[in-house]
C-alpha cells in the first residue's frame, strides 16, 4: 500500500511524470485541501485495469455513496474528481485499488 503524492503544477508549466501504483493506495484527506484532486491513471499495461475509488460521502437524500469504479483499457487513461468529502472518517484516507500494477501510473493534482 502506498499514498499517492500531489504534485502541484506551476504557473509556467511543470512535466509530471507518472508514478507508480500498487493494489491499494490511499490518499490523505491532508492532501484533498478544500476542493479536493484530480487523479489520472495511466493504463500502460496490456490488460484492462479496474480501479476502484472509495467514497464514505452521502447523497443528498442521506443515503451512503457508492464507490466508484471504471475499467480502463489497454494503454489509455482516465481522470477522475476525488472530494475531500469522500475521505473515510476514521482514516481519513481515500482508498484507490488497481486490479493490474504492472506498468500502470498515476497522476495527482490539485483542483482549480
């Protein structure tokens, strides 16, 4: 298990390169900040790779929210929006599983 660093791009521009992920990772409500993070996973394996995303937030009727998963294909990637809202009260992490890790990055930077 690992927690993913932020990297907070700069006004000039700032290359970011891709760091590694394992099964489980987190990421520390200390790093959402007050709007929270934009993750991008980097799929470079030849497998699709199913993540998942915790979310201990509610919906507006109370209820609990859904975790969120998406599968990414073959050398493609996706971004997603993590809330501070959805870090785990106790913890206060954000769990982020892979099925694959080979070859598979991310990407983590503030939202705007």
């Amino acid at each position: 298990m690992g927690t993913y660093a932020l990297t907070t791009p700069a006004r000039g521009g700032t290359v970011i390169a891709g760091a590694a992920v394992s099964t489980s990772d987190t990421i520390p409500r200390s790093v959402l900040g007050n709007r929270g993070v934009n993750l991008e996973i980097i799929n470079g394996n030849a497998a699709t790779n199913t993540v998942t995303i915790s979310d201990d937030s509610t919906t507006a009727e109370g209820a609990p929210a859904a975790s969120i998963s998406a599968t990414i294909a073959p050398s493609t990637n996706q971004a997603f929006k993590v809330l501070p809202q959805q870090a785990n009260p106790t913890t206060g992490n954000v769990t982020i599983t892979n099925s694959v890790t080979t070859t598979v990055t991310y990407k983590l930077t503030p939202r705007g």
